[in-house]
C-alpha cells in the first residue's frame, strides 16, 4: 500500500482535562497520563484556587480538592509537577480571576528550579469575560480584572514568549446555552477587548503590537451538529484573519492564523444510557478535525460518563484513545482541507459570519462587550437561547436519544461497579491541605512575606505591572488566599447581573401548552388556599458555578407563576437561610453542580432550623448520585432532581405538590 | 392546616418591637395573606404595633425611577452610609409581576445588588412583587413598611417607577426620592411631564461616566417650579456614583435635612395621615370600584374616619372593606338566587 510513503499532517496535542484531591495524587495522575501517550498537560483547579480563597477560609469548606487541585502556595506547585520537566512540558492552566497568580507561581517555580521563563510553554485560560457570562470564577469588577489581563500580557509577551497568556473561551457561553453566532460573535468581542485594553496600556510599540496579536488564542466548544460546528470553525478563522488585518493592521497572514484549543461538548452528554456520550464524543471531535484549514491545535475530549461524575483514570484514558484512533488509525492527516470548494459548506460559513457581524454590531453599538455585561444584555441573550433549548427537548422537537426517545434499555454493565462508576475524590483531602497551608506558613519569612505583598498592593494601587510582584509573592510563600485578598483590598468584588430577567415570550408555547396552564392554575389555586402567591428561593450555596439549572427553573418557576428570589451563585448556606427567612418564602430550591451537596445541603438545612423554618420544605438539583439523593432524603430534603429530570413542566407540578404536601394540603399529582 | 399556623398578633407585635427577625419576618408573611382570619390578625397587628412612633417615629424614604437607574446599588451605598452610623435598615424592594393571562409570576433580584456581602443584623430586605397593581406599586407596601417603622430606624421603599403617574412616587414615602439614568429618553419625558416637582429629592446616578450625567443634572436643576411646590423646601439635585460610592453621604444628609424640615413645620404626622388615607381609598376603589367607596360615603368620608382613628388605620380599614363587602353580599343576594335555579 502507498499510504506508508504518504506523508502525515503532526496531529494536535492531545490532553486531558485533569486534577483532584491534592497535589500530590494529581501529579501521579500526570504521569500515567503522559505515560499513556498524551502530549500535554491540561490542570483542573479546585475552586478556592480558582477564587482566590485558602483552604482554610470558611467559604473553602467541603470545596479543597474536590473538582480539581488545590494549589495554596509554590511548594504545592512543586509537589504538582515533580519530575516534569518544566521546559519540556506544554500546560494549560484553566485558571482565571487568579491567572496571573498561578502563571506566577509556575514561573517562580521554573526560577527556582533554574530553567529559563522563556523556555515555558503552555497557556493561562485568562478569560475574565466568559466567568461573568457563564463560568462563574470572577472576583474582581471588569476595569481591575482586564486590567490584570492586560498585565500577564504585557509581561509574557517579553518575559515568557511561548505563552499564550489568555485563551479567549466560546466554549463555556455554548455550554451555557450560546447559539454558533452568538459564540463566534461574543468570543470576538471580547478579544477586540483584551487587544483595545493591551493597546491602550501603551506598554507595546507599535511595531511589537503584531506579536501580542499572535499570541491570543481561542478556547473553543464543538457540539453534536457537528457540520455547522466545522463550519463555525472556519467562520472563526475568516473573521479573525479579517479583524486582525482590518483593526490591529496585523500585515503578516501567520500571525493572524486563529490558533484555537477545543474541549467537545458536554451540556449535551446524557445521565440515561451514558453509553451514547461516546458516539457523541466522537462525532464532535470530527467539527474540530475534520477541516485542515480549520484544525484544533490541542483537543481534550469528555468522558462517557460526563453527566454522572467525575472521570476515573479508565474513563480519562477511554477519551484519549479516541483522540488517538482519529489521529493514527484512520486517514485523515493525510489529506489537505477536504472541505475546501464545497459550496455547501461555503454557504454555511458565509451565513454564521453574516449573523456574527450583526450580534457584534449589536453589541458595540451597547459600548462594547463589558458595558453590554454589566448592562446584564449579553447574559439575559444566553438565558434565553438556553430556554429555547430545553424547551426544544421537553416537546421533542430536538431529539436526545434516551433522554426524550427511545428510552428503553437494558442495563447498562458500565454503572454496575461498586463506586457507581465514577471517580471519588479523597475525604481526607481537605483536611490535609489545611495542615499542609498550615505547617507552611509556619516555615516562611513572615517578613519577606509581608514585603512582598505590599508590594503587591503597592503595583494594584499604582497601575505597575502586576507579574514582577506577584512572582516575587511565589517566591516569599504567600499563599493563594493571601494574594487574592489583596487584591480584593484595592479593587474590590463584583457580582454580574443574573441575566434571568427575561420577558416571558408570550408567543412561543412554554412547552406544553395546556401544562403551562394547567401549572399556572395549580400554582394561582395553591397560593390562594395559602393567603399568598407561592414564593420560591433557588439558592446556589458554596463556591459552585453551574448556574444553568438554577436559571431556567427560575425563569421557568416565574412562567408558572412562582414570585422567585434568586441571587445568583456562590452564596453562603448562613446568606441562603436568611434569604429565605426574610422573603418568607414557601419552599427552598438549591442546585449544586460541584459535587459538594453533602455538606452544603446539611448545612443550609442546620442554619434554616437555627431560624425557625425547619418547616420549610427543601428541594435541591444538580449532579447528585442516587446514594446521597437517599442520604438527603434521609436528612429532610423533600426531592431531589438530576439531569435525567430534563422536563421543568414535571418538576413544576413537582414542586408545587411538595409545597402543598408541607402545608397539609392535598397532592395534585401528576400533570395529564 | 395553613391557618392554624398563623401567629398570635399581640405577642408576635412584642417580638417585633424587640427587633426579633423571625418575628419581623413572620408578620410580614400574616400582612401578605389575604385568608379571611390572616387578615383579622393582620389588623390586629398593626394595632398593637402602632401608637405614636407610626405617625411620628422613624424615617420613611421612598426611592424609585426607571429600571437600570440603579436604585438599588444607590440604596446598597445609602445603607453602607447608615449602617457605619449604627441606624439600622429596613428594605422594601417592589419588581414588576408579569401579566395575569402569563401566569402573574416574579422575578425578585435586587437583593443582592442591595445587600453587602457581609452578614448584618442590622439590616432586613424583603422583596415584593408588585402583582400588577396599583401602578407599579404593590398594595401590601403600605402595611408592610408601616410594620418596619416599629422596628427600623430607616424604611426604604424601592420601586420601579417611569414617572408616568404621581401615584408611584408621591404617597410611598416621608421623603421621596427619583434616581434618574444619565441622558435617558425616561429622564426626558420625565422632565417634560411635570411631574418631576413631586420627589423631594432628584439623584442622577452614575456619576462616574461623566458629562452625560452632568449635562441631566444641570438640566434637572434648571426645570420649571411647580405651583404645588413647597417654598420652604430647596429640592436639591444630587450628582452621585453608586458603585464608586461618592456623594452618598451629602445624599443622606438630605434625606436627614428633609425629614427635619417635616418635623420643623410640624408636617411629618399629617403627611402621614394623608398618605395613609390615599392608600386606603385606593384599596378600596381597587377591590370595589368608584361605586364600593360610594357604599361607605366616598373618600370624604374615608378621610374622616381614618382621621378620627389615627393609631388603628389598618383596622379602621379592615371595617370599612367588611362593611362594603357586607353590603355588595346583600345586594347580589337576588342574583345568586336566580343563578341557583337555572
Ligand atoms: C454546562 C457545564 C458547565 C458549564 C456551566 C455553565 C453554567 N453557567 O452553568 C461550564 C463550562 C462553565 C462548566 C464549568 C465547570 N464544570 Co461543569 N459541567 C457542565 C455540564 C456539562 C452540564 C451542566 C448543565 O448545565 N446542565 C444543564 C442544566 C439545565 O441541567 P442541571 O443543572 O443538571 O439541572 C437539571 C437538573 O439537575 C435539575 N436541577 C438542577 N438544579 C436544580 C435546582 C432546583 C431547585 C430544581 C427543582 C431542579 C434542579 O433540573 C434541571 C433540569 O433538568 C455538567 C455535566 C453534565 N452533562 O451534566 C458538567 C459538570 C457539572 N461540571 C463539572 C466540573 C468539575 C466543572 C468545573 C468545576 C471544572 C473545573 N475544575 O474547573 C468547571 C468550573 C465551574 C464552576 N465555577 O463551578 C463536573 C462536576 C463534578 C462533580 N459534581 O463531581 C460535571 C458533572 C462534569 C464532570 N463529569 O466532570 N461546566
Ligand atoms: N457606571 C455606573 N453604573 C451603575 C451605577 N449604579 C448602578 N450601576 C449599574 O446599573 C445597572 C442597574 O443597577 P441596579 O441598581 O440594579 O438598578 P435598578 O434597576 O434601578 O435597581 C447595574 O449594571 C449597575 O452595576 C453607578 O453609579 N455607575
Ligand atoms: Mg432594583
């Protein structure tokens, strides 16, 4: 056969999204993944890393190590990347808010060990946009927080040049909901601004200014309609070559190739017959492969068993191996863009740019993409777009195979196992790092520890670059906490707009339409029999940021008739209870995505009894495994519903037999 | 069921008094209820709770103007001010319902625009939905804020008003206050309409984007005087920033100026009587019609009677919805005969 003499494209890195409990067990994680044939290293931090918080800090508890690692202080990170080599290896870092304090640390721990900066390669996600409009990482208001964007730019962009210091994301806005033209127009906009900010920093000469603009790459998403997701890529790559060209007078076509990584879609992988996620996993990653001109650098696929839990190890290495089949089993690294000169493809892409140029019209006509944040605009349009979805999926006109047809199944040996088939993290993991943080801050200069983060402060206040001070904090052992107060010191917090406010669309049916008013009756009925409208809390307690479920059944319990108070996420379960308590409301909804309810759900419950309102019923949502549900059930929570309960109508009628139930009225039962 | 859990009125007016939250909570829940027995004890409520501090104590403010203004970051930065001076808060803040034929549902956001991130006891925020009545008011607002004032030294009513009509800006408050948006087509009709002499105080917000939020101001400033305006009042205009937190506390010491000019010209308690009067015509014509308040002798009559019971308005107006309803049962009783036999 001549296929040994053709000549094969190199294929993407291949890497997988990955890290828990500690650093050290995340490390060992590394190394059998590298072991297994990946090519780079991709680290999911836990969320007090990701916030800013020590483990130790009370908004910390039930969260250390738990969706990813926690990384306090250098000496963690060293322990995460002991016996990798620095210089060789490429990271990626889903790091945010506090993206220039891990890129600090990692750089710190390269000095120490004695390896060049400029020799580090790998990439800081660093995209403060998307964590106000899905992702749900944010601290500081938008000024401070491009501001620290536009640092870690400036600084890499001479200090470490093969980093790429931001990766502007579409993925999260499609797994909050976003439309193909709403990611490409969204993501767009938000590196126009993150350029216009560097830009306006006036640390660049003009004649580098090109260089900035090649180090900007994409994070983006790829979902199950996988032809118009390859169209979207190509989309992206004529409208970044024209921008860059057209705004940034970018002259060399290199530099203005649209660079991008993928994770495939996950909002579309199912709890019922898990199996499916693996076909879905792979006709997605054929979006971001298939078109040579349009190809993903770096890929990390899901797990089938997304919707469930965590991945184990088995289920990480599943993921790679399909990565691995495309690339060195079949043919396609052999040929050029398949797609070129398909008319039907060019029209396709023609009709999503069309499209993505007005929304980005739109949007600078508004003052650009953070006034249309702040405004609450651009997250009220992903609200929307993510209620059309779901409705599309309760009236069946957007099909989930096992979710809303062809249900029947046989029992599917993949969840038989004794740990439900999913990863558990280690319980003891965050007792341990408290005493880790805790025995290292007894070991550090408290002196030099003190200078550098006034030092710190000293570069916030006066506009210096924040990397050189944040690096010398690395050094000195200042803890995570520690450089993320400081910083809350001098800029403050700030919360977006929840994005809920959405009109009721009077035209379109809210799924069914004599459900809707069937519910709307009982909800009228039930609130007359109890002397007021039925008012319900959704909380979201701890640092979690899903955000998707408790949105759509507020705006859903709100279509019903439901006066609904919901104040966005990561709030305390001490803030949810007096909420509850000073709005007098009759039930408290809670969604928890992170893997946390255990303690999260237990302690709202505790601070609801500590108030008096222990006869309030308590429902709660999100990625639950049956085992706690009963265990919650057992605790006092009247109902629990997961991903496969994907018709609000059902649990609207739920809901309002649950508060009937409370009230010793008699159950409605179920909807006709 | 529901009903045997409604609390004692009396005792739960003591806890109240005391400041307990659960009890300022729970009267807020028994003043919403609309069951026949909750609204015996809500009347009771209110009686045992009055007395002179309803007509002369504490501070009513009422703030309102168009959505996106930023009413509510502007209350979160007047209550920072008022809680650092040790007075403690009580919020009202009023959102539209969506329309009956959709359901009537609510969605309540502006807590947490309102609130710190820090716990307070000394600060309490309930969320009304205003259910489409009243224009943009909610009926219970009256009664509720009247328990507030037993327990908060500070009131403050938060609505969503596009200054269309007076009533959604006059009668809610000691002192009324409009947050108007920098260069808005709002503000513009606003100034237009005239109406733009009822609040005491103007606040242009959102000072920190700069000329557009000078130019509304000076225009503010420079509006024609009204013939029912007070003289002895200045109507000061405010230029404020809510989120970068300047000009919040001159903006307080209006709202403390203010209600010491009522105070001086002896005005507070009649205010009071008045506004009180106004809501409880406008309950009465809500639920019956011009020819419901007729039945009781029209709103001369409503006035004097209220005027004649000051300390128990709620219960005063309790009797009269009874004795309308008593008569409109009296009146259909040939009608429901007749609908008996077909
Ligand atoms: C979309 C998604 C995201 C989006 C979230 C966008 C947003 N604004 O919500 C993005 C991309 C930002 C994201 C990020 C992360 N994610 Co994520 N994400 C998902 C995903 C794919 C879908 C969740 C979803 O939105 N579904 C759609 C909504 C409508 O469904 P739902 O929330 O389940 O709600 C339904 C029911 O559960 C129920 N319900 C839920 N809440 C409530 C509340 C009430 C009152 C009621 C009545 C009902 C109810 O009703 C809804 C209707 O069906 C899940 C996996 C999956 N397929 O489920 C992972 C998943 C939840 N994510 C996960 C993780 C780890 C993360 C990260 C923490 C990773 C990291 N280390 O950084 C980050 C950080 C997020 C953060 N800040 O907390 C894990 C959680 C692991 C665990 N629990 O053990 C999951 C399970 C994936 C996995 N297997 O690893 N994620
Ligand atoms: N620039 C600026 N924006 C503000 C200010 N006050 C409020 N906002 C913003 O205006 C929007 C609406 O604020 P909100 O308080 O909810 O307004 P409300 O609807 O009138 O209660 C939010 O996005 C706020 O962040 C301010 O002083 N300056
Ligand atoms: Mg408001």
């Amino acid at each position: 056969m001549d296929s040994v003499q053709t000549k094969r494209d190199r294929p993407w890195l291949m890497r997988t999204y990955s890290g828990h409990s500690s650093a050290r067990a995340s490390n060992a994680l590394y190394r059998t993944n590298l072991a297994k044939g990946q090519t780079g290293l991709s680290v999911a931090f836990d969320l007090p890393t990701q916030t800013g918080y020590d483990a130790d800090s009370p908004l910390a508890r039930g969260e250390v190590g738990k969706v990813g690692v926690p990384i306090s202080h250098i000496e963690d990170m060293d322990q995460l990347f002991d016996q990798i080599p620095l210089d060789q290896m490429n990271t990626a870092m889903t790091i945010n808010a506090t993206a220039p304090w891990l890129l600090s640390l990692y750089i710190g721990l390269a000095q120490r060990r004695g390896i060049d900066p400029k020799k580090l390669s790998g990439t800081t996600q660093n995209d403060i946009i998307k964590e106000y409009l899905s992702r749900g990482t944010y601290i500081y208001p938008p000024g401070p927080s491009m501001r620290l964007i536009a640092d870690t730019i400036n600084y890499t962009v001479k200090h470490v040049p093969k980093w790429n210091p931001t990766n502007i994301c579409s993925y999260h806005l499609q797994e909050a909901g976003a439309t193909p033209v709403q990611e490409l127009a969204y993501a767009l906009c938000t590196a126009t601004a993150v350029l216009d900010r560097v830009q306006a920093s006036g640390e660049i000469r003009p004649e580098e200014f090109s260089q900035v603009v090649e180090r900007i790459s994409f994070f983006v998403n790829a979902g199950i309609r996988f032809v118009e997701e390859c169209c979207k890529l190509r989309a992206f790559g004529e409208m970044w070559d024209e921008l860059t060209l057209t705004r940034y007078k970018v002259a060399d076509p290199k530099l203005r190739r649209f660079r991008y990584g993928v994770q495939v879609n996950s909002l579309g992988l199912t709890e019922p017959q898990p199996e499916n996620n693996v076909q879905r996993i792979v006709l997605e990653m054929l979006a971001v492969a298939l078109s040579k001109g349009a190809r993903a650098r770096a890929i990390q696929l899901p797990a089938w068993n997304e919707a469930m839990g965590l991945p184990r190890p088995w289920d990480q290495q599943w993921a790679l191996r399909m990565q691995q089949v495309l690339a060195f089993e079949t043919d396609l690294l052999e040929y050029e863009d398949i797609l070129d000169g398909s008319p039907v493809i060019a029209a396709k892409v023609r009709q999503l740019v069309e499209g993505a140029r007005r929304e980005i019209e739109n949007v600078e006509a508004q003052g650009g993409i953070i006034a249309a944040i702040e405004s609450g605009y651009v997250k009220r349009e992903l609200v929307a777009s993510h209620m059309q979805r779901l409705r599309a999926i309760e009236s069946g006109e957007l099909k989930i195979i096992g979710v809303n047809c062809f249900q029947e199944t046989a029992e599917s040996p993949l969840t038989l196992g004794s740990d439900g088939g999913i990863m558990k993290t280690d319980p003891a993991a965050e007792r341990e790092q408290i005493e880790r943080l805790q025995a290292h801050r007894k070991k550090r200069s408290e002196a030099d520890v003190q200078a550098a983060l006034q030092g710190l402060s000293d570069a916030a206040r006066s506009g210096d670059n924040i990397m050189p001070s944040s690096i010398r904090c690395a050094l000195a052992g200042v803890s995570t906490g520690e450089w993320g107060d400081s910083l809350r010191a001098v800029f403050g917090e700030f919360r977006p707009p929840t994005g809920i406010d959405i009109a009721i669309d009077s035209r379109a049916v809210l799924g069914k339409k004599d459900q809707v008013t069937d519910l709307r009756a009982r909800v009228a009925s039930t609130g007359a029999a109890l002397g007021r409208p039925l008012k319900l809390l959704v909380g979201k307690p701890g640092l979690d940021g899903h955000s998707n479920g408790a949105e759509q059944i507020a705006v859903k319990a709100r279509d019903v008739g439901f006066e609904v108070v919901y104040d966005g996420i990561r709030l305390t379960p001490q803030q949810i209870a007096q909420a509850a308590e000073e709005e007098g409301v009759h039930m408290v909804g809670l969604s928890i995505l992170s893997g946390s309810h255990m303690e999260l759900v237990e302690s709202v419950l505790q601070e609801l009894r500590s108030r008096d309102l222990a006869s309030v019923p308590v429902i709660a949502g999100g990625i639950i495994p049956q085992e706690d549900a009963t265990k919650l059930a057992a605790l006092g929570v009247s109902a629990v519903y997961t991903p496969k309960d994907f018709n609000l109508n059902t649990i609207m009628a739920d809901m309002v037999d649950v508060i009937r139930h409370a009230n010793g009225l008699e159950r409605l039962g179920q909807l006709p | 069921m529901a009903q045997a859990n409604l609390p004692e009125p009396e005792q739960l007016a003591l806890r109240i008094l005391r400041g307990e939250r659960a009890a300022v909570a729970g009267g807020l829940n028994l003043l919403d209820n609309k069951l026949p027995e909750a609204r015996n004890r809500s009347a009771r409520l209110l009686a045992a709770l009055s007395g002179e501090r309803a007509l002369n104590d504490g501070h009513l403010v009422g703030v309102t103007g168009p959505p996106g203004a930023g009413k509510s970051s502007l209350v979160s930065a007047m209550i920072r001010e008022w809680r650092l001076a040790g007075r403690t808060v009580g919020v009202l803040a009023v959102d539209p319902s969506s329309r009956p034929e959709l359901g009537g549902g609510a969605l309540l956001g502006d807590r947490i625009r309102i609130k710190n991130s820090s716990h307070d006891d000394g600060l309490f925020i309930r969320s009304l939905a205003n259910r489409n009545q009243l224009g943009g008011v909610a009926t219970e607002v009256w009664p509720m804020s009247w328990l507030m004032l037993a327990c908060f030294d500070i009131v403050v009513i938060e609505t969503v008003g596009v200054g269309q009509t007076e009533i959604d800006i006059a009668e809610i408050g000691d002192t009324v206050c409009y947050v108007a948006q920098p260069a808005s087509g709002d503000t513009i009709q606003y100034l237009k309409s005239g109406i733009i002499e009822i609040p005491d105080i103007f606040v242009v917000n959102k000072s920190d984007i700069g000329a557009a939020a000078r130019k509304t101001a000076s225009e503010l400033g420079r509006s024609a005087p009204r013939p029912d305006r007070r003289d002895d009042w200045d109507y000061p205009v405010c230029l404020v920033s809510a989120t970068m937190n300047t000009g919040i506390r001159q903006l307080n010491e209006h709202f403390d100026r203010h209600r010491k000019y009522l105070v001086g010209a002896d005005l507070l308690g009649t205010l009071r009587a008045r506004h009180q009067s106004g809501w409880v015509v406008r309950l009465l014509k809500e639920e019956f019609g011009t020819f419901g308040l007729e039945l009781i002798g029209g709103c001369a009559a409503v006035g004097e009677r209220l005027g004649e019971n000051q300390h128990r308005q709620f219960e005063e107006y309790e009797r009269m919805r009874k004795h309308i309803l008593s008569r409109f049962m009296s009146a259909s009783q040939p009608s429901s005969l007749t609908k008996g036999a077909s």
